[in-house]
C-alpha cells in the first residue's frame, strides 16, 4: 500500500536515529531498496529548506557544471536560494552557463541533482546541514 514512498515520508518523521537505524538494516537486506528510499526522503526541492550556511557550503563543494545543470532544471525558487547565495560575479557566470546550455535532457539534469542532494547526505553526516523533517524544525536561540 504505496510502497517505497510511504516508507521514505515514514522514516523522514522519525528521530534521526531511528530512521537511520532502520535504513541500515533495510540496506543490509536489500542495498537497491535503501537507496530508492534514500532518494525519496530527500530531494533536490527540500534544498529550498535549509539554511544558508548549508546552501554556501554545497555551492563550494560542488563541481560548477553540475551545479549549473542542476539549476537549469530546478524551479525558480531554488535557483534564487541558490543564486542569493553566491556572489554577484559567480551568480552571473551561472545565469550566463544555464542561457548558454540550452535545452537539456532532463536526465542529465536529474543526475546532476542526485549529486547535489548527495553532497547535502555528506554534509547531514558531518553535521553541518539538516535535512528531512528535521529540517522544518524550530530553534531557540
């Protein structure tokens, strides 16, 4: 009854913990269903979620093609986080790529998401970014 997707909106409720302890033992029994799930909880949009400092760190640690191809395909929203977050003259050389790309496959574009988003994964196991329902969470500061 809805299978892989219910299971990763599941697990990106559940404490951190919980759902990682739960993703182990589903990769142990079948390492193709734990990606599926992997790539359900966390997508490309749920970028638009995090804060800023997680936004800069993965423009730095992206390869700028890939970020470009995965802006091209990103909705506006998400390319504005992006964009505010960079500098006027990076900002401009990435508006100037995606005009210069053309039209583009969306795999191509897809894939170039997935190594955004798993950039996001290793910046969520150092510690320096949030993602899934924990990211939605409030603060007191």
């Amino acid at each position: 009854m809805g299978g892989v997707r219910v299971v990763a909106e599941l697990l990106n409720r559940l404490d951190r913990g919980v759902s990682t302890e739960v993703l182990s033992s589903i990769e142990n029994e079948s390492p193709d269903l734990a990606v599926s799930i992997r790539n359900l909880m966390f997508v490309f949009d749920d970028l638009l979620h995090v804060d800023d400092n997680a936004v800069r760190e993965i423009i730095q640690r992206a390869d700028k093609k890939t970020l470009t191809l995965a802006l091209k395909g990103a909705s506006e929203d998400i390319r504005a986080r992006f964009i505010q977050n960079m500098s006027k003259r990076a900002a401009q050389m990435i508006r100037e790529e995606m005009d210069v790309l053309g039209a583009v496959r969306l795999r191509e574009v897809e894939r170039a998401q997935q190594e955004i988003v798993a950039i996001a994964r290793k910046l969520e196991e150092e510690g320096l970014l949030v993602t899934g329902a924990a990211a939605g969470e409030a603060y007191v500061t």
